[in-house]
C-alpha cells in the first residue's frame, strides 16, 4: 500500500485480524494500524469482478415538502433492504444548497431548486445494500413526480411527490456524488429504526422525534 502524500509505502502485504471482507465495499471506511482509509474504487477488474456485488452506500436526501412523511419513506427504504447507517436533519444555508447542486450551476431551475431546498429542514441519511446507487434511483423513479407516477407509480418520488422540483427525495447518480453525504456530518445510528407496521414511527420513535428532529440541525442520537 503507497502513501500517495508521503511518496512512501505504508503497508506491505499482512494479515491484519480486525479488517474482514464484509467491510470492502466501495464507500467504506477502514481503520488499519490506527489509519482510516477510504475505499473508493477497485485496483483491478479482478477485484471488480469478485467485489462488485458487495455492499456500498449513497446519499439520500429527503427534501423539505416531504419531511412530514419521514416515517413513510424512510419505512420504504428499510423494506428495499436497504440498511440505515447515518442520519441528519438539517436545514441548509443558500451556500451550502449551491455546493451540494454544483451539478446544476447551468440549469435554468437552479435558482427555484435553491429556493425551495433552502426552504425548510431536509433529512440527509446514508444507507447502504448492494448497489445501492442504482437501486436507490430506482427506488426514487422518475425526477418528474408526474411521469414517476405514469412509469413508476409505486415509487418514491410518484407517492410522495409534487413535481420536478418539489419531488420529495434526492439520490445521486454515481458514486462520487454519493460521496457526499459526509458533506452533511451525519451521525451513525447505534440501531435501526422500528415501526409499527402503519407507515409511521413507533411510539418509541417519536418521542425520539420530538426530542432531536424538531431542533433543526441537531444530530440524531439514541
């Protein structure tokens, strides 16, 4: 292993007991010999091959008009088998909307996206399952909320959506943008979220609700 900043080797080929191969997806952190290293892509097509199909993460992002249905998606979510490992409510400054959507600086909807993102609290999660950039976008549908509800009428965005701005929840489209979500310091959960089979949070949950989301910002802790 070279340290690419140093121009040094850091680790030669070892047995490091702590490190398995559950934990070499892409998107991961490791911590080897008090080092944390990010995986961010495979060394070969080998590894590829043999590694592809493991678990990585990417960012989801419930936007302001869908806030209040928090516990319905986030519900959806956990029945894709998707894991929730990092969550944050949080209401974003305009500097802060436009970094995140440097994607979209040539977009004639960038200002109205700015403005409505900016317009209330967001919640930005990391979740995690095989392929989960891919299956995520799928999960979403259509960025049109109309047409998702033509092509895809079970999907987030056809449910939950008004329109091609105000369309209830963002994924990112690679990796890279998936990356993201550290933007948002996001706090591991300690354990998953528990429902009550009606699409809403347990009771349990939303005394949590009450205590943590509702002070925008705030980390989420259990």
């Amino acid at each position: 292993m070279h340290d690419v900043k140093n121009h040094r080797t850091f680790l030669k080929r070892t047995k490091y007991e702590d490190l398995h191969l559950e934990d070499l997806f892409i998107g991961n952190k490791v911590n080897i010999f008090s080092r944390q290293l990010v995986l961010l892509d495979y060394g070969d097509q080998y590894t590829a091959r043999q590694l592809g199909s493991k678990k990585e993460k990417t960012l989801a992002l419930i936007k302001p008009d869908a806030v209040s249905k928090a516990g319905e998606i986030i519900e959806i979510i956990n029945k894709a088998g998707f894991t929730l490992t990092k969550l944050k409510m949080m209401t974003l400054s305009r500097k802060e909307a436009t970094d995140f959507h440097i994607d979209h600086q040539s977009r004639p909807f960038l200002n109205e996206l700015i403005q409505f993102i900016t317009s209330g609290p967001i919640i930005a999660m990391e979740i995690l399952r095989d392929d989960a950039v891919c299956e995520w976008k799928r999960l979403l549908g259509p960025a049109n909320s109309g047409l998702a509800r033509t092509d895809a009428p079970e999907s987030i965005r056809a449910l939950f959506g008004t329109d091609g701005i105000k369309n209830a929840a963002h994924g990112p489209d690679s990796f890279a943008c998936a990356a993201r979500v550290d933007s948002f310091s996001a706090e591991p959960l300690r354990k998953p979220l528990s429902f009550d089979g009606c699409g809403i949070f347990s009771c349990m949950d939303k005394a949590f609700l009450l205590q943590h989301f509702l002070t925008f910002g705030c980390f989420v802790r259990f």
